[in-house]
C-alpha cells in the first residue's frame, strides 16, 4: 500500500513537472516567434509584442521553479535519493536559475528599449536565440535525468 | 493559421493574387516551423538508455524538416512566388533575395548533411549532447534566416505602398 502510494506520487510529480516545461516550451516558442516577425520598419510594434512573450515565459519559469525547488517536488525527491544525484540535481537547478536571470535580464532590457529611438532587432534576436538554446539544453538534460531516475526505479523494482 | 510572420498593416491595400501569394508563403513557413518544432522535441526527448529510439526518432524529425524546407524553397523559387514577384517590381531586392535563396539551399544541405551522419553512425553510444548541439545550431540558422526574409518580405511590402 505504501509503495502504490509513493508510486501515485511520482507519477503526479512526474505529470507536474511535464505540464511545467510544456508550459515553459510553448511561452518559448513564442518568444521566437515574436522575435522572428519581420522587426525592421516596425521596431516598436515588434518590441511590444515580443515583451509580452518574454514575460510570459518569465511568468512560466518562475512557476517551474517553484514547483522545480517545493519539498515534495520531483527534482527535490530526485535529491534525497543519493549524492550523485544530488549533485546533478543541485547543477541543474543552477543552471535553470542562470537561464530564468538571462530572461529576466532581457526582459528588463527590452523595457528599457521601449522609449528608444535605437532598437537593434537582429541584436535582440541573437540575445533570444542564445537564451532559448541553452532553455531548451537544460530542459533535455532534466529529461534525460527523470528518465535515468525512473529507469533505475523500474530496475530496482525488478 | 498562427501569428503571421509578416504582418500586414491596415493602410497597406494588398490586391487579391498578393493577398494569395502572401498566405502561400505562410502556409509553407508554418509547415516548416511545424517540422522545426517535431525536431526540437526529438531532440529533447530523454536519450540515455533509448540511443536507438532516440536516434530514429531525430533522424525521422530531419527527414520531415528536409521536406518541408525543400518544399518552401521550391515555392519560393517558382516565378509566381512572392519573392519572385517583389524581385519583379523592385529590382533593387534581387541581390538580397538570391542571398536568401543561396542561404536556404544551404541550410537544407547541413539538414541533409546531419541526417546522413546520424544514420551512418549508428554504431555504440549516440554522442546525444553534441548530437542536440548540432540540431541546435541547425534550428538556430534556419531561425535567422526567416526572420530575415520576414524583414525583407515586409519592407518590401511598405516600400512598394509608398
């Protein structure tokens, strides 16, 4: 009963988290997409809508993370299990925090730029370009790290 | 269809074939973002103790990225396309569109080129991490690259309005 228990709460864990970097992906695609519109010539339209997205993959990244740090959430759990995936765990919530400040550092750029007269868009799409790439790295590597993780539970079940 | 790309303002009086000939170019743009977006999550999948899986599925993710991409550029190089069509009423374009159209064919050859590779070596381990840096690098171009014809599409679009 116990073990059908804590088996319940991983697979609800593990549906959390999934629904988070869904969340997180399609704020993302966003943002590229916006970013990706023609710029030149309606540089102020475009970087209004591109604030909107990149807040609210701002918005998106905070949620994950507080699910991502809460005491019952998978990485925490993932945490308990072991030094080895304690150090794993602990590099990867580093490097999400590194990518949630490059986005809100961009974020704050762009409100910045709202007034300008001297808006470089392919400046700002290479920013988001570098931002998105190492989101979308991290994200691999937590699913990469889950899928070991439940690899090793099967295992051991066995 | 999704945001377009091209945004067409309301002061702008498109007439009907370039009303078409705009839409043409989203359906096709959509249909390649769509084949980006299936890479992007093969790519993402977890990796570690499914190499095969794992493999198959990216290498099925750049053989439709490759289509859809070969598709759009075979569009656009037709003489009916938009690009066509604004290199025909603004000759001062066709430097920047045959640089669009060299940069296209070029990104389908590293989609090809990736594709290839990865089905050749499909000995032992999957270097997965550089493998997702390589898809990457490709999706990072293939964005740069629309964004630009977005850029040009729509100057294109305001200059001849005026």
């Amino acid at each position: 009963v116990v073990e059908n228990a804590e088996m319940r709460a991983d697979d609800h864990a593990f549906a959390a988290i999934h629904s988070d970097d869904q969340r997180v992906l399609d704020t993302l695609h966003e943002v590229e997409r916006f970013a990706g519109r023609a710029g030149r010539r309606r540089e102020h339209e475009w970087l209004t809508e591109l604030r909107t997205a990149v807040a609210a993959l701002e918005r998106a990244l905070t949620v994950h993370h507080h699910h991502a740090s809460s005491g019952d959430g998978l990485l925490t759990r993932l945490g308990d299990e072991g030094p080895d995936l304690q150090a794993r765990v602990t590099e990867l919530r580093e490097r999400f925090g590194s990518v949630r400040a490059e986005v809100h550092a961009l974020a704050r750029r762009l409100e910045a730029l709202a007034t300008s007269r001297d808006i470089d868009v392919t400046d700002l799409r290479r920013r988001v370009e570098h931002t998105a790439d190492e989101l979308r790295y991290q994200q691999a590597r937590e699913a990469d790290l889950f899928h070991e993780a439940r690899l090793v539970d099967l295992t051991t079940a066995d | 269809l999704a945001v377009e790309s091209v945004p067409v303002p309301d002061s702008l009086r498109l007439t009907s074939p370039e009303r078409a000939r705009l839409k043409a170019r989203e359906r096709d743009h959509e249909r390649t973002v769509a084949a980006m977006y299936r890479l992007e999550r093969a790519a993402g999948a977890p990796a570690p103790g499914r190499d095969d899986a794992w493999r198959l599925d990216v290498v099925g993710a750049l053989a439709s990225l490759e289509n859809a991409v070969s598709e759009e550029q075979t569009n656009a190089n037709r003489p009916d396309s938009l690009l066509s069509e604004l290199v025909r009423g603004q000759p001062r374009l066709r430097a920047r569109v045959r640089a669009l159209r060299v940069q296209h064919d070029q990104e389908r050859q590293a989609i090809a080129w990736l594709r290839r590779e990865i089905v050749q070596h499909t000995d032992g381990h999957a270097d997965y991490a550089d493998l997702r840096r390589q898809v990457a690098s490709l999706l990072s171009g293939l964005r740069y690259e629309q964004a630009r014809e977005a850029d040009l599409v729509y100057e294109a679009l305001v200059t001849s309005a005026v």
